[in-house]
C-alpha cells in the first residue's frame, strides 16, 4: 500500500508538471521566464517552509547537517536545470526540449548506476526503450520524417544541460543527502535554488518592481497554482519517490509528462491521432517492465 501511494504521488507530480507546461507557455508570451521562475520558486518556498515546520521537527538541525548539499543540489536541481532549460527555448523548439528531456529515464540510470557501480536488468533495459520509443512516436507524431529532420543548435545543448542537471538532482539527493526526510530535502533545495533563481531574475531584468505591480489577477492566480500544486506538491511527491524507490526506479515516470500533456489537450478540442495512442500505450507498458509490474501481470 506504501509503495503504491509512493507511485500515486509520482505520477500526480508528473501530470502537475504537464500542466505547467502549458500554463507556463501562456504566461512567457508576455512576460520575462525568469522572473516568472523566480516568482513560482519563491511561493513554493514560502509555503513549504511553513508546511516544513508545522509538520517536522529538528528542521535546523537537519540543515546543518546537510547545509553543503542543500545549496548544491539547490543551485544545480533547480537554479540550473530551470534556467538552461528555458533559456534554451528561447533558440529551440519545444519538440526538440521535449525529445531531448525525454532521455531522463536513460540519463538517469546510466547515472546512477556509474556512480553506485550496480548493473542494469534486462527487463529495466526494456522498459526503458519501449518507452522512450514511445514518446519519440507521441512527439513525432509517428512520422519518422518529423524526428530526422529535427536541427540541432545552441539552444538544444543548452537543454542537454538542463537534462543533466535534473538527473543529477535525482541521483544525488537519495546519495548525498542524510538523515534528512522528502519534505526537509525538497523545501531546503528549492529555498536554496530560488535564492539562485533570483539573482538570475535581477541580472536578466530592470525595474523589477513596476513589471510584477502590472501583473494581472490571471498572472498571479497561474503563478500561484504553479508555485503551489506543480512545485510544492510536484517536487516533493518526487523527491519522496526517489528518496523511497531509488531515483533510476522512478525516473521512468517522467515519460508521462508529454503524455499528460496530450490528455490535457483533449480538453481544448485536440484528438490524438492513432499514432499517438500507440506511443501512449508504449510508454504504459515501458512503465510496466521497467518497475517489475509485469511479474504480477504474467503471475499466473
């Protein structure tokens, strides 16, 4: 029961991440994306370190412990991550990022493995490449012709770093990270990682002040929705599920993201076509042999 509600946790984060994905296209449109990443870091913050208090204890001595790793972590999981990633669209395409982050189940374990010396089972080998074959066809489209013709530029290395840094995150927060729980993990690398987001913000930005006072209530309620459900809910159920079933074991989940992102659509009218349902399903079933599901499946 544990380990179920541990992958309930992880799939919502993913589909709040989908969502932000959307939400925050909309909201770049007209405004500067890092200090839009400042603003939704910033509230996440503050509502996790009053979740943090209320609910834990020896919070402050759990950070001196770890005080080296939460700012690391921080500044490379999130100050880094999001920055490389959203300053990498700025001369990309959302499909190029999107194939590029759709290597987090490949990256992630090559990682982890290198660094724990621990070989990879065939069966997770499999699951990992029927699902990144699967979002490969979902962004594709299932035209071949649409992933060959892709060009590479800056931005698109600029996203690879962004990949990089989310894996490492991943990784290193199970490893580096001691006697501390998900919710002290997470509050105490994303408080660290805003605080970098934010310098980024005031070097990237003048008049601060008058740019968020014309901040419209559709601005706020989205960044509020972004700051609460899609980094304080979505980062810590994931830290929680990388803390409790290995990071390489979760990271697969993170295929759901464009997945979502399709289902998402549906509400705005748009029908996937046949290609993309066989993508979806996958994904499904990368997700399945990857995590060792299919021993039960096939039990009998």
């Amino acid at each position: 029961m544990l380990k179920s509600l541990t992958l309930l946790g992880v799939i919502l984060a993913t589909f709040f991440w989908s969502s932000a994905f959307i939400i925050g296209s909309d909201l770049a449109v007209n405004s500067s994306i890092s200090l839009l990443l400042a603003e939704r870091f910033i509230i996440a913050s503050i509502v996790m370190l009053f979740w943090m208090f209320w609910r834990e204890k020896n919070n402050l001595q759990t950070l001196k412990k770890n005080i080296i790793p939460y700012i690391l972590l921080g500044l490379v999981g999130i100050t880094c991550s999001q920055s490389a990633t959203f300053i990498g669209l700025k001369s990309t395409t959302s499909t190029n990022a999107a194939l590029i982050f759709s290597l987090t189940p490949v990256v992630t374990p090559i990682i982890y493995n290198y660094i724990n010396k621990v070989k990879m089972l065939g069966h997770q080998i499999l699951g990992i490449s029927l699902s990144v074959t699967g979002v490969f066809i979902v962004l594709s489209k299932g035209s071949v012709n649409n992933v060959l013709n892709i060009q590479f530029n800056l931005g698109d290395f600029t996203v690879v770093c962004g990949l990089l840094c989310w894996c490492f995150y991943n990784v290193l927060t199970q490893k580096c990270i001691k006697d501390s729980t998900p919710l002290q993990t997470t509050t105490y690398t994303i408080l660290f990682g805003s605080v970098g987001l934010i310098l980024v913000a005031l070097l990237t930005n003048d008049d601060i002040y008058n740019v968020i006072s014309q901040q419209s209530n559709r601005v706020i309620i989205n960044l509020m929705y972004l700051g609460v459900m899609c980094t304080f809910l979505g980062y810590l159920f994931w830290v929680n599920g990388a803390t409790k079933l290995g990071a390489s074991n979760i990271s697969i989940y993170f295929n759901l993201v464009p997945i979502f992102v399709v289902l998402i659509g549906l509400f705005y009218g748009k029908i996937p076509n046949i290609s993309v349902c066989f993508g979806i399903l996958m994904v499904l079933c990368g997700v399945i042999f990857t995590n060792g599901f299919y021993k039960i499946i096939f039990k009998n």
